[in-house]
C-alpha cells in the first residue's frame, strides 16, 4: 500500500492565475456597474463593437475577432438580434453564410453606452499610477498573445 503525500500548502497570493479570474470578476462587475440600465453584458458590447467595426462581418470571424467559441458567439448574437440589436443577412456570395450588421438601435445603443465602457475602463486601472497603465497594458497584451493558442477560442489577432 502506497503512502500518498499531502498536498503542498500553497499561499493563493503567490498565484498570477488567482489574481486573473478575481481581476476578470472585477472588471465585469465594474462594466455593469458603469453600463446599468443598458442591459448590455461585456460580451455583446465587444460583438457589437466588432460589428461596427467591420460591417458585414461572419459570425465565425466575429467569434474569432472577440476570442470567444463559435457556439457561445451563436448565442450572443441570437440574444442581440433578438432585441433587435443586430441583424444577420445571407451572404451574397454563400448563402449559409451569415453577415452580421448593426441595426439603428444597435448603433444607437453602442453610442450611448461608450461613454460609460470607457468610465468602466479607467475604473478598472484607476488604482495604479498613470504612469504604469500603458506597460501594464503592455503586459497583459503579451501574456494574451503569447498564450493566444491555449484559449478555448484563440483570438484572430492573437492578443
């Protein structure tokens, strides 16, 4: 019979995997926070953006263009058009490819909820000096893009 060894004590502040989920649980909050009453969750607003973006855009490349599986991306867009957000047009070219565009209330929606995403985003790096926002950027952009093929659903630019 063979003796298995405890498990290791670990202190969770060591752990830069710890201190990611709690910053995404963070930015979250903050976004909905700042985004209250538009119903809009991180999520759709970054389909959206992307859509305004690029008018006309596939669901697989919105998929790949948010970083998110192609079946959760269904959904998102699903609930969006739903509301009336967006509108999904066969393609000229194939006819089982879907391109996405912004409706008018879509438009209208994304405008109005800018001003408060981009409140969300410096709430989000108020507490480190103004200094190191931009190389902690820099520095999330290169764990992202280093570790872009690990993803569930790697990104199209990779970071």
């Amino acid at each position: 019979m063979s003796k298995r060894s405890a498990p290791a004590r670990l202190d969770l502040e060591t752990l830069p995997g710890h201190h990611i989920r709690r910053l995404q649980q963070i930015a979250v909050a903050i976004f909905l926070q700042e985004t209250e009453g538009s119903g809009v969750t991180p999520v759709q607003f970054a389909a959206l953006q992307a859509v305004h973006n690029a008018p006309g855009l596939d669901q697989r490349t919105l998929a790949r263009t948010i970083g998110f599986d192609t079946s959760t991306t269904a959904g998102v867009i699903d609930r969006l058009e739903a509301r009336g957000l967006l509108q999904r047009n066969a393609s000229a070219e194939d006819r089982r490819v879907r391109r996405l565009t912004l409706t008018p209330a879509g438009a209208a929606l994304l405008a109005a909820v800018i001003p408060a995403m981009q409140r969300a985003q410096l709430r989000m790096l108020e507490p480190l000096p103004q200094a190191e926002r931009a190389e902690f950027l820099r520095m999330l952009r290169v764990l992202v893009s280093a570790n872009n093929d690990l993803s569930r659903a790697p990104s199209e630019a990779g970071g």
